[in-house]
C-alpha cells in the first residue's frame, strides 16, 4: 500500500460495526536498511547545507581566491571509484552467498579506502605546504572542511567494514554479513556520490 | 449488526533477538532496555532543567532588583540568559520529548520489545550525557560560559568582549556538536522503531497520536539538526582556525582583525533553519501527547482523528519554510519578509485545526478533571495564547517594532516553554503510575498546577506589557530612560516574585515525585482505564521485553472510549472483537 492510501485509511469503527484488521507494518526491507537510508537522508541534509554554505560565502564575500587543486585529487577520485566498484562484487557475491568472493573484494574495497584517505591527507598537505594556510582564505577553509567531513564519514563507514571482515574472516552467520555488506556498499556508492558533486565544486570554484 | 470478521495476518518478520542484561551495571548503568534509557534521559534532562531554572531565578532577581544583588554582574547576566535558553531549549526540552518520551512510549505504544538498534539506542544517551558535562564543565573555564544569547551570532559570539568567548564558546559548540550526534543515533531508533517494528494489525493510523507526534518531530530533527552541525562545526573553524565564515571586517578592541568577509548572515539563515524546526520538534511531541490524555480523561475518541495527523505532517513540513521570519531585522529583502510572513501564517492553519478538535473532543466528553487533565486544558489556552502573538510577529510590519523586545521573549515562553512544559507535566502525571506502579499525590499535584498555571499567566502576560512599552530583552539593567514608564520596574519586581512562586511549586513536585517514587499509594493496573498498549502489557509497570511471551495483535485504534454498543467504555486496542462485551441489542 503506498504511503498515501495508508495516510487516507479510517482507523475508527466503521457504521456496519465490521471490524477488518488490517496487515500491520508493510516491511519491505530490513530494520537497519531503513536505518541506513534515514541515517543518508539526514546527511543528504549536512552535505547540501555545506554545499549551500559554499556557494554563500563566494557570493557574500568579494575575498574568494581559488585553491589550485592538486593533481592528486584525480588519482584519489579513481580509487574511491574502484572501491566503490569492489562493493558493488562483494555485493553481488554476497547475493550469490559466496563467501570467498565477498572476502576478496571487501578487502579490497577496504584497503582502496585506506588508499583513498591517504591521497587526500597528501593532497592537504601539498596545500599546506604552498602555503594554502586554512586561516588565510575562505577557499582554503572549505577545502579543508569538505573533505574533512567527508572523510570522517569514511572512516565511519571503515569501523563497521572491519567488523564485517572479521565476521567475513571467521566466515560465521553468513545472514549478517548478506546485511553488512549490503549496507556498506549503498553507503559507499552514497559517499562517492557526494564526494563526486565536491570534487566537481572545488574544481568549479 | 454485521458479524465481525478477523483475520490476523502471519508476522511478516522473525521477532528480533532481545538483548539480555547480564549483570546489574548492563542492566541499569550502560542499559540497552528503551525504558531505562528513557528513564536515564528523562533524568539527566530534568537536572540540567533544574540548572536552567536556577538561572532563570538569578536572571529575574538581577531584573526584578537592580542594583540589589553584589553577586550579579552585567557578563554573569548574559552568561545566565544564554546558557538559560540553550538549556531549555536544546537540553531539556528535546533529550526529555524525544530521549525519555520517545524511548518509553514507542516500543511499549507500537507493541515492540524495545528499540529496534538497542545498542546505538545506549550511545545515544552516554554521548547526550557527555555532551550535558561539556556544556557543565563551561562553567568551570577561565571566562565562564558564553554569554553571546542562545542564539550564538557571530562575530561577537567570537570576538572579546563577550563573556565566554576563551574557552565556553568552544565548549558550547563541542556540546552542541556531541548532542547532534547523540541524538541522530537515537533518532534512527524512534523513527525505524515507528516503522519496522510495530506489531501486527498496527497499521500507520491505528498509531496513537503521540507516537505520531514523536515520529514526525524526530524526522524534522534528523533534517533540522544537521544545519546547527554545520553551524557550529564552522563557528568552531573561526573560533579555533581563525577562518572567516561567519566573520566580516571588524573591529576588536581598536584594531581591525585579520579577517573579512564573512556573512554573519549565513550564520543566522543556518541556525534558524536548525531553530525553527526546533520550535516544532518541541510542540509535535507535545501536541500529540494532549490528544491520546485528553482522550483518555474526556472518555471520548479524539476528534479528527486523520486531520490531526495530516496536521502533523502538514506542520512538519511548514516548519522548514518559516525561518526567516526570526531574521526580519537582519536587513533582508523585502520580498523575502513577505514570503516568510505568508508562510508562517499558512502554519497557523493546521495548527489551529488542532486547537479546534481539542477543544471538540472535550465538548459533551465526560470530562474527569484529574490533574493530567487539568495540565491539557492549559496547555490549550496557553498555546493559543502564544499562538496568537505568533501572528503578531509573524507580519514583517508589526515585528520590527517588537524585534528584542520583552514581548518577544513573552510569546516564545507562553508558545515554547510554557506550553510544552504543561504537556510535560501532563504526561509526568499520566504515565507516571506506569514506570513506577504508584501514584502521584493528588493534593499537591493540583497545588502543583494551580500555583503554576495561574502563576504563568502573571509571570508572562504583564512581560507582554513590558515589550509593548519597549523594555528591551538581554539587558542587564534599563536604567532611567525617557520612554519606559518607572512603573515597568514595579512590573518588574512583580514578575520576579511571582517567578519565585511558581519556582516553589516546583520544589513541591520533585518532592511529589521523590516521596511518591518510595511511598506512594500503590496504583491499580491501567489506573486511567486507558486502551493504549502501554498499559496493556503482562506485567505492571512493563518488565523488559514489554509484553510476556506474545506480542499484542492490535484490533482497533486507540479512541475505543464510550462507544454507546459496548458494555465497558473503553476497549483497550488488543482485545479481540469476539471478546469485547456488547449490550443486547433492543428488539
């Protein structure tokens, strides 16, 4: 039933005193699929108003100068792309229940995450050094924070893949790990998405 | 009558696995049990509240009798003013609605066994209580807590000057920051929880009322909180990294800092769009408490029951368009004004729906003025109250006159703080034979109320006064001007007192509570002969896992009272058609 024929449903006893119950919840996923996309949505909410903050301050401020973005950045971009992709097969083999395959390719997604974090940590770094201090212009503050942010949210995401590997590793409860890496790749692809729509801001601006 | 047909749906889902406590400190200290959770939170909130109070008490003392009191200086005021409204607001209102109500009431109203991530559900509250310690440990720091106004606007939020602006605005906004992510972690639980795990027949509107408020004000706080992250996540940046996002050129103690170009602006469209919906994640709680006790003490069903839900909704998502309507003095175009005057009046439509079938569920319902009661039916009268000078400042015109008046602080107490607290109170009375199987004393709760109710009006009505005259709020002294009459200090000393009044009453209920809690009079089973879930359960008060080895099937919604076929006037929403008592038709 879709949500709006539920909202139109009338709960109180009807004229011919008929009592018809009703099917409770209409589950469709699982209680922590829900939970992640609520959990997205709610992050669709910091991400858009960061974004939104971003392009304030350009046209509030008459202070804007450019960061020139490193070249690494690109690099970084593909591998974030190709663990995205190792979720995507760890995925598919979760859906087939092979767990040889879900083990390889969730290392793999994992250690290109790592990957992932480094590059960006060289790539502030190399900004730091050019002297791109975070006080000196609001570009290179939001520079800092984008990424900043969207990283925290890696690593986030990097907690519950160890825990997912470790199940993986001892290769119990395979229903749990079918849900685990279900979620870690919607939340990967998720994080991608965003991190696509920045990297395309900062090379914008 | 046509016979009834009943078919129970097979569970769609495996029960989920219940956590069990181990020992006494899994069980009661770092609990995964929704209940004590609650309990936890509901704790925490009411002493940080009483903290709040505290201030409001030195606050209307430094305003009452100026120049009387040694200990009071103009940055402690501030101090008081602002940690006062963030506490209100943020700390208790919020953790104690959506952290304590939210946690007991959803499973046991929905027929769950507890929160659907019982674990997140235990951070939730661990980081909610770190993020009350940091906010506490502001006090302690070099400088005293911030004193830049609940609304912490840049730049002087930041700049010296302003009392707290070493280390309690940091410490501010590391709390605020703890909160948000404490509370997301719940949030997800009562809202899944609302979802994926009601039991069977609890179809979405077959949910009482309070569960709908609680759910729809925990999705406006999942997308409202995330603007005040942001917010303090980049006030923090120019506090601590001396960026410049909020900061525009500026002068500090005569020289002009190294900074410029920042929006203190952006700051204010941030916060106000965390801060409105705010406004709201504290009613919608609220309003759908009053319904399910007002229907239950009226013994009638609520009126409207479809409209007050789409008025839910319908509220919830006006809120994120109206927060503008804080800033018409921030130099907005006028045409930005006008948009946000319409919208805040279109809110006032739903909303008054609601007061409307309030007031329709109490006409010719067999009205048991109880002490849950009594707070309902002042929670009606003072959220029109407040209501109504909402539509005052809602106009852009009428505004800007009252802008940082008293009778800014007047509306906003009467709408958000009194009327909420009312609920509270009415919820407090209500539930409270069910987490504790006793009942609260009746002679000093209706002390309790009468003293506060009546006291409300004279705290908040003469403020009104106050603004219309233009006393100015956050200052510390007026002193002798040529437009305020001498006699606003008489109001004034008045107000005070009446404060210290209904603060006494106050005392009377911790009392109420604390003796009750050990020795008062035991309460029967469902004392209010409510049809809801939660009194339903096999044990009294719940035990863990809420409802023995099976959970409810739920066969009507939950406004069964004084149905002219039935033998009782009530049926609770798990009993089943054929077991339901019905008179003998009349030939």
């Amino acid at each position: 039933m879709s949500i709006l024929s539920q909202l139109r449903e009338k709960p109180w006893p009807q004229s011919n005193g008929a009592t018809v119950l009703k099917v409770g919840p209409s589950i469709l996923r699982t209680p922590t699929e829900v939970g992640l996309l609520f959990f997205l949505a709610s992050i669709t909410g910091l991400f858009t108003l960061l974004l939104i903050s971003y392009n304030g301050r350009i046209l509030l401020g008459n202070d804007w100068v450019p960061v020139p973005d490193p070249a690494i950045l690109w690099i970084n971009t593909a591998i974030l792309i190709f663990s995205s992709i190792a979720f995507h097969r760890a995925r598919k083999h979760a859906q087939a229940s092979k767990v040889i395959g879900i083990r390889k390719n969730l290392l793999v997604a994992g250690l290109l995450t790592f990957g992932f974090l480094s590059g960006q940590t060289i790539a502030s770094l190399q900004l730091y050094e050019l002297g791109y201090y975070v006080s000196n212009n609001p570009a290179n503050a939001f520079f800092y924070l984008l990424t900043g942010i969207h990283a925290l949210h890696l690593i986030g995401g990097l907690f519950v893949w160890m825990r997912t590997q470790y199940r993986v590793q001892l290769g119990v409860d395979l229903r749990k790990i079918k849900v685990s890496v279900e979620l870690c790749a919607i939340y990967w692809h998720y994080l991608l998405v965003v991190w696509l729509i920045i990297f395309v801001l900062l090379l914008t601006t | 009558m046509a016979s009834e047909t009943v078919v129970i749906p097979p569970a769609e889902l495996p029960e989920v696995e219940l956590y069990h406590a181990k020992s006494w400190i899994t069980k009661y200290v770092f609990s995964q049990d929704a209940k004590v959770i609650a309990i936890q939170y509901s704790g925490t909130a009411v002493l940080i509240g009483l903290v709040g109070l505290v201030l409001s008490w030195l606050m209307r003392l430094q305003l009452g009798f100026p120049e009387t009191f040694s200990f009071i200086d103009e940055s402690e005021y501030l101090q008081y003013v602002t940690l006062h409204g963030m506490i209100m607001v943020v700390y208790l209102l919020t953790a104690l609605f959506l952290g304590g109500f939210g946690n007991y009431m959803i499973p046991l109203m929905v027929g769950a066994r507890d929160m659907v991530f019982p674990y997140a559900n235990m951070l939730s509250f661990w980081i909610y209580l770190l993020s009350v310690l940091i906010l506490v440990a502001s006090f302690f720091v070099p400088g005293g807590p911030t004193g830049a106004g609940w609304t912490l606007y840049p730049p002087q939020a930041i700049t010296s000057g302003t009392p707290g602006s070493d280390g309690g605005i940091i410490l501010m906004l590391v709390s605020l920051v703890f909160f948000i992510i404490g509370f997301t972690m719940g949030g997800l639980n009562y809202a899944v929880t609302v979802l994926q795990a009601r039991a069977r027949g609890m179809t979405l509107m077959m949910m009482p009322l309070t569960v709908w408020g609680i759910f729809v004000a925990t999705i406006l706080a999942l997308f409202a909180f995330p603007a005040l992250l942001v917010a303090s996540i980049m006030m923090l940046f120019d506090r601590i990294l001396d960026t410049s996002f909020f900061i525009p050129m500026i002068y500090e103690m005569g020289e002009v800092i190294p900074r410029e170009g920042g929006s203190p602006v952006l700051f204010q469209h941030l916060f106000w769009f965390f801060g409105h919906p705010e406004v709201y994640i504290v009613a919608l709680p609220a309003f759908g408490i009053v319904s399910d006790v007002i229907s239950t003490h009226a013994r009638k069903a609520i009126f409207g029951y479809r409209m007050m839900v789409w008025a839910i909704i319908a509220i919830g998502g006006l809120s994120f368009i109206v927060w503008a309507h804080h800033m018409y003095v921030s130099g907005m175009n006028p045409y930005f004004g006008f948009f946000f005057a319409t919208t805040t009046l279109i809110i006032a439509i739903p909303t008054a729906l609601k007061l409307y079938n309030w007031t329709l569920t109490l006409w010719k319902g067999n009205i048991h003025m109880t002490v849950p009661m009594l707070w309902c039916i002042a929670f009606i009268v003072t959220f029109l109250n407040g209501g109504v000078t909402g539509l005052f400042l809602g106009n852009v015109s009428v505004d800007v006159p009252l802008s940082d008046t008293m009778f800014v602080v007047a509306h906003f107490h009467m709408v958000m703080g009194v009327a909420p607290i009312f609920v509270i109170f009415a919820a407090i009375y209500h539930w409270f034979p069910l987490a504790t199987g006793k009942m609260l004393n009746n002679a000093m709760g209706q002390f309790h109320f009468w003293v506060t109710f009546v006291g409300a009006y004279l705290i908040y009505f003469p403020m009104h006064y106050l603004g219309f005259v233009g006393v100015p709020r956050r200052y510390y002294e007026i002193g002798e001007t040529t437009f305020v009459p001498p006699s606003a200090a008489d109001l004034n000393a008045f107000i005070t007192i009446m404060v210290l009044i209904v603060g006494f009453a106050q005392v009377v209920f911790i009392y109420n509570l604390l003796t009750s809690i050990f020795s008062g009079k035991k309460s029967e089973v469902n004392p209010w002969k409510a049809t809801t879930l939660e009194w339903q359960t096999s044990e009294f008060p719940p035990g863990h896992g809420n409802f023995g080895d099976e959970l409810p099937v739920v066969y009507r919604w939950a406004y069964e009272y004084g149905a002219p076929e039935n033998v009782d006037d009530y049926v609770p929403q798990n009993i089943h058609p054929d077991k339901v008592a019905r008179k003998p038709i009349a030939e």
